[in-house]
C-alpha cells in the first residue's frame, strides 16, 4: 500500500486564503468609521445652528417733520404785453434792445408821421375858423340879427371840427410807439427803415418783478391749502439753490373734467430767476416738531400694510406700522415702533420673522441725521 505525501501550500494559495479572511473585517472596520464620521458632522452643524445675516440697522427717534403737497410748473411772467402798432408807417428808429429795462410811457419806436401832422393842421385850421364864426353868430344871436337854428348849426360844426382835430392829434401821438408796462424787452421783430403794418406785434414786453407758478392740485387738498402759506421752490438750471415764495391765491372751483384746482404761486423776481424756468414746488402745510421718526427705506417694499423688522437681541421680528407724515427720506410712525428701537435699512429682503441677525457697524445703529431747515428739505407727503 503507497503512502503519498501531503503537497506544500504554494504562496499564491496563501495570499489568497489571507485576503478572503481579513475582507469582511476590514469592510466593516471601514463601514463602522464612516457612520461615526457622518454622525459627528451632523452634530456639529447641528450645534453650529442657522447662519446670521448680515443687516444694518438704524434706531427710530425724534425730529421735525413737515406735511406738504409738491408738484412741477413753469415759471410765467406775472405782467407780459405784446405791444403793437396802432397806425402804419415806415419805422424811423427803434429806440430799444432786447433785454433793456424799460418803464411804462417810454417811447421804444417813433414811426414816420408826416402824413398824420399834415392831417392834425389841416383840421387844427378848420377848428380855428369855425371858433371865430361862432363867436360873432352869438354876438348876432344876442342882437337878434340871426335865427337860433343857424347859430346853433355853427356851435354843432365847431364842435364836430374840434372832435376831427382831436382825432387827427391822438393819430399823430400813435407814431411814437410806448411801453405799456415796465419790464424786459424780450423780444423785438422790427428794425429801423421796416414797414410796420397797423395793429402788428412789434416788441415783446415781460414783467419780471414779479414770478407765478400755476399747480393743478387734486380736490383732495382744498382744505389744507390756503393763501399766504410759505412755498419752496427749486429749478432745474440752478441745483441745489433754494428759493421761498408764497401762495398767491387760490382758484375758488375745482374743475369737474381734472378734478383739480387752481393754486397760484408767488416769487420774487429781478434776479436769477427767470420766466420760462421748469420749477419744483413744495408747499407745507402742517408741521411736527417733536415727531418720531424712522429712515423711509426702512418701510418693506411689499403690498401689505406698512412693516419695518425690528431687531430685538440677535433676532428679526416683523411689525406693522401706523405711518404720519412722509417727508423725504423720514417717514414718522404713529404706533408700532417705540423711541430707541433698531429696524433694518439694508439686508431686509433675505429676513424673514424670527431670522437670526449680525448688524454691521461698531455702533450697532446708523444715527439718525439732524434736522435740517425746511428750505432744503426734500419733498414731502402725507399719508
């Protein structure tokens, strides 16, 4: 009987032998630090909590402010007059030139009046005849010699030749053509030597001592409106000056097509101001000094009712307002908001209720600026 001998285990069945036994362990060695790793992140981004943004704030205090209706106009000419030839005749000199200052009576063109001072004689001579036969037809009347109708047919003559000759005078006077009212000359269409036709625009007169600024206000605002109130106006060919004026009057019937009314404003002239200028206009009406107040872009920009955030500790809270006056970038809150609290000016449209908050800035809060004249305010509205 033969013995045989067991064979020797080559390495290659060796390493594979190794490699099917250390697998599994590995395997699960590998699954059990992967389920620790995932675990301890989770729990770390659950201990880190919601990300804080990042807002500005302002804090909500007390200053003047002021109600006022704003709207645009032209400025116009409170006096203006197109003065015209009241006869015709050759233009000898024209005695004016755009913008010279010129008063009322003053003789701006003398026109060619040969004609008319042969025509003031002749009926000047007519005048003087008809006097003298007058005369003796009453020493005649008085001594009975002559009828009464014929001495009162040469009273009416004399009396019809005296008219012609007044007429004829006035004609002679139309040759020196005169300003009818002090002002600017604005415009002239004639020059020396022209034909000048009867009743033909000549020169162009513009009274600017004085400045108006008609506004269409909306029936609205009748009853806050009335005579005397300051106005402020600004223009667009001089930014940043300010000038004040005053409401003139007011149109007493609203227009039932518009629905508005006629307000008429009132400015100083003579100066830089001109007619013809575009004008801002803003015309306050009431006033708070002691009001409180929060920066306008505070407000949330959405169709609801009025709502600023409020930050409170390192959270935003959602508030509605009861808004005042608007008046430029300060609108004042009536309730809602109290003295001192923080509201959020930038960074608003990534919050929403309860959002955890970082305000920037060393202070914490924007200061709210001084108040500053009502001349250089900017607009204002009431809500």
């Amino acid at each position: 009987m033969l013995h045989h001998a067991p064979r020797r285990a080559t390495p290659h069945w060796t390493s594979l032998v190794l490699t099917c036994l250390l697998l599994p362990g590995m395997l699960a060695l590998t699954a059990c630090k992967g389920g620790n790793g995932e675990a301890a992140a989770k729990t770390k981004d659950e201990k880190k909590g919601p990300e804080a943004v990042p807002v500005e704030v302002a804090k909500a205090s007390r200053r003047p402010i002021a109600a006022s209706y704003t709207g645009t106009a032209p400025l116009e000419a409170r006096g203006e007059s197109q003065v015209v030839a009241k006869t015709s005749g050759v233009a000898l000199s024209v005695l004016v030139e755009e913008g010279q200052l010129v008063r009322a009576g003053q003789v701006l063109v003398r026109l060619d009046s040969s004609r008319a001072a042969l025509q003031a004689a002749q009926t000047n001579a007519q005048m003087r005849k008809l006097e003298n036969e007058f005369a003796r037809s009453r020493q005649l009347a008085e001594q009975k010699l002559i009828s009464a109708s014929d001495n009162d047919r040469i009273r009416y003559d004399l009396e019809n030749a005296r008219a012609a000759n007044r007429l004829a005078n006035l004609e002679l006077s139309y040759a020196n053509v005169v300003a009818p009212i002090s002002g600017v000359v604005a415009s002239r269409s004639i020059k020396t030597g022209n034909f000048v036709q009867i009743n033909s625009p000549i020169i162009r007169i513009v009274d600017v001592s004085r400045l108006e600024a008609v506004l269409n206000v909306p029936e609205r605002e009748l009853a806050t409106l009335r005579a005397g109130q300051p106005v402020q106006l600004s223009v667009d060919a001089l930014p940043g000056k300010p000038f004040t004026g005053t409401v003139d009057r007011i149109a007493p019937v609203v227009d039932s097509g518009s629905g508005t009314f006629r307000v008429i404003c009132s400015f100083e002239g003579g100066g830089v101001l001109q007619p013809g200028m575009f004008g801002r206009i803003r015309i306050d009406y009431d006033q708070r000094a002691d009001a409180l107040v929060i920066p306008r872009v505070a407000l949330l920009e959405d169709e609801g009712d009025p709502a600023v955030f409020v930050v409170r500790g390192d959270k935003t809270t959602r508030v509605p307002v009861k808004l005042g006056y608007l008046d430029g970038e300060w609108a004042e809150v009536r309730s809602g908001v109290k003295e001192g609290e923080q509201v959020v000016i930038a960074g608003k449209t990534a919050l929403r209720d309860g959002s955890v908050v970082q305000v920037l800035g060393k202070a914490g809060a924007k200061p709210v600026a001084a108040a500053v004249p009502a001349s250089n305010k900017p607009a204002a509205s009431k809500r």
